[in-house]
C-alpha cells in the first residue's frame, strides 16, 4: 500500500539550520515560521540524534555502509568542484 505521507527527499524549502541550546540542530518543518526561533510543530533533529538515526538505519538494513560512502563521496565531489566563474 502507498503511503502520501512517505519522504523520499528532502526539498530546499523544507529544513533550515538553527541553533539550540548552543547546539546546531537541523529543522525539519511543516511551518517554517519567519521569526527565527520559533519552529512550532517541527522536527528539530541535533548530531547525536541523527547519528542514533544512522546507527538504527544500518541495523535494521535500511541503509547500509556502501549507502554512506556512495553519498559521502557524492558530497566530496561537489565539494572540490571549482566554483562557476559568474562575475560580469
């Protein structure tokens, strides 16, 4: 049965990076509110807690590692690209 609610990914204007309690925490939010602070409703997710995510996705067989480095090396590759020459 296909579920509406399922993510696949995760669209631009759908998390923001906050921080929290001195920490950095990542905000996933059906109401991205204009005055910062106020995530009403949201997901707020900090390291550790995605890290348990990580973890939990690898035991359970959801991810596996050869996911983590395909995507960890997809990261590195963007990271050298030179950027794009755009001055007038």
């Amino acid at each position: 049965m296909a579920c509406s609610r399922l993510m696949h990914q995760i669209q631009d204007d759908e998390y923001t990076l906050d921080i929290i309690d001195q920490q950095p925490v990542l905000v996933l939010s059906p109401l991205i509110m204009a005055k910062a602070g106020e995530w009403e409703g949201s997901l707020l997710i900090s390291r550790n807690y995605l890290l348990n995510l990580l973890k939990l996705g690898l035991e359970y067989q959801l991810l596996s590692r050869s996911d983590l480095l395909r995507e960890s090396s997809v990261i590195q590759r963007q990271e050298q690209e030179p950027l794009s020459q755009t001055s007038p």
